[in-house]
C-alpha cells in the first residue's frame, strides 16, 4: 500500500513537470517542450501548409510565461531553422478586490455570476476597458456596475435612443443628406486615435477612444438642441447636419466597439439602417456618410440594472 501511494505521487510529480514519452515511460519531456510546440501542430506542421499560416503574427501570452514564449520558444525555432514569431504581446493579470484571483485563497467568482449580472457584451466590454493589456487591473462588482450604467447605459444607449428617436419624429426615419459638422471632425480625430492604439496593441486605450466619441457626441446634443431646432422652419438645415453628424457618430462608434460587443453593436448598427448588414473595415470607416439611412427604434439597448435588488 505505501509503494502504491509513492508510485502515485512520483507519477503526479513527473506530470507537473514533463510529459511522459510515448513507448518508453522512463523518459519524459519537460512541459513547456510540449506545450510550445503545439503552436506548430496546430498549423499541420511539418506538412508543407503549415507555412500559409506560419510565422505567426503575434503571441498574446500572460506576463508569467514571459520567459517560455521569449527564450526557450525561439531558442527551440532557431535550433530547428524555423522562422520566429513576429511579436510577443505579454498582459498583465486581472485581480480581484486588490488580490490575485485564487480559488484556494477564497478569492474568485464565476463566469455565470458575471454574465447574469448585465451579460456577455457587456462582461467583455468592462473586462477589456477596465483592464489594461500593459498592466494589471482590479475587478469589482461595484466598478462593473458604475462603467455599465454610465457609459453603456446612460451615454451610449441613451444616444442611441434618443438620436434615432428624433431622427423618426422629424424627418420620417431617414437621414438628411447635409453638411458636416465640428462633431463630424470629432469623428475623424477618434478614429485616427482608435488606429492608433490598437495598433499598439492597447485595448483599453481602443475602448476609450470610442467612448470619447460618444461623449463628445452626446455634449453635440446637448449643445445644438436639435429638438429646439425643430420648432424652427428657418434652421432646418441646420437640424439635418445636427441629425447626419449625430447618427454618423453612432455608426463610427459602432464598429469602433463591435471586437468588445459584437452582438450588441451588430444590434444598434442594425437599427441605424445603413443597408449593409456588415460593418465598414476600419480603413474605409474615414469619411463614411449617413445619409439615406433608414434608422428603426428597437428595445433599450442597455436596460438600467436594479442594483438595489441585486444586493
């Protein structure tokens, strides 16, 4: 019995550091030999296709495996002649209440408890925003709660709602075709800044150049009135610039945050009636007009949760 319980614990000893060899158990590989190497596996390597999809571009690791992905990986590419990997992107850790996440510690939450709380869109977006790709971040429920009411809730659902809204209640649900407006160079400026970042490789600095956007959008509201407008026949054009830079705005920051919400952004780009059931690239969204766009109010984008009754 006591050979048994040795037996059992050199074998779990032996697996936490190597993988045992196929045909011959008195040899192993050390993990991180195996590991590494099924990131050419996965390509067909060492068929000849592999190459349609290797070298890869970039390796997102976390910032603990630094020196696998840095010094044993291309070591090993090198000593094969395979080409390196281009780039090596380490992130930082997400913590909770200031502590590492630890199941053992106490210290965790579930993915479920998460998702109910104001869904999957919404748990990527606060994840990605909150946390920093070139740091570390904190996770709380009362952080996900203030970033989903104020900016998800109150700042881009509201503008939605309220845009496309006004755009039915004074010109019959279709865009004007009108001049630009100093928002429409605000639109411009945030998606030069959004390239820029996510070039970088900055996430969370992508997130807030969107939601820049939105503010500055919402301000243009607030600050031209178009529902004052309205009651004048005289400034009717300047209602239809006001309406057409507005709901570009919107469509810019759409597909500006469609990687972090894809289902809700599909959802509001849908409501603003483009014609195109896809999304622009980045690269042509410079310039992009709205007008013709047959925009159709829908369900609240992002209903406000009762915090109260949450606990």
């Amino acid at each position: 019995m006591v050979e048994d319980i040795k037996d059992i614990s050199v074998s779990r000893s032996l697996l936490s550091w190597g993988i045992p060899w196929p045909g011959d158990p008195e040899h192993s590989v050390y993990v991180w030999i195996d590991a590494l190497t099924n990131y050419l596996s996965a390509t067909g390597f060492p068929e000849l296709q592999y190459t349609e999809i290797w070298p890869a571009d970039l390796h997102v690791v976390g910032k603990d495996i630094i020196r696998f992905h840095c010094v044993y990986w291309p070591a090993m590419l090198m000593s094969a002649e395979i080409e390196l990997p281009k780039q090596v992107w380490a992130h930082g850790w997400m913590t909770l209440g200031g502590g590492k996440i630890s199941k053992s510690a106490g210290v965790s939450f579930t993915l479920q408890e998460a998702v109910e709380r104001h869904g999957v869109d919404a748990l990527r977006y606060f994840m990605l925003r909150e946390v920093p790709w070139d740091g570390d971040g904190n996770f709380s429920w009362e952080r996900f709660d203030e970033r989903y009411t104020a900016e998800l809730a109150n700042d881009l659902g509201n503008l939605a709602s309220r845009t496309i809204s006004m755009v039915e209640k004074y010109r019959d649900g279709v865009v004007p075709d009108a001049a630009p407006t100093a928002l429409d160079e605000h639109t411009e400026a945030a998606i030069a800044r959004y390239d820029e970042v996510m070039d970088a490789f900055l996430l969370h600095e992508g997130a807030a150049a969107a939601m820049a956007l939105v503010a500055e959008a919402n301000a243009f509201g607030g600050e031209v009135a178009p529902w004052k407008r309205a009651k004048d026949p005289e400034k009717a054009a300047e209602l239809d610039s006001a309406l057409a830079s507005l709901v570009r705005a919107i469509g810019v920051a759409a597909t500006l945050l469609s990687p972090y919400m894809p289902s809700k952004m599909a959802e509001l780009w849908s409501r603003l009636g483009s014609g195109s059931a896809e999304m622009p690239r980045l690269d042509v969204l410079s310039g992009m007009r709205a007008s013709g766009w047959a925009v159709q109010a829908g369900e609240v984008l992002f209903p406000r949760p009762e915090l109260a009754a949450r606990g």
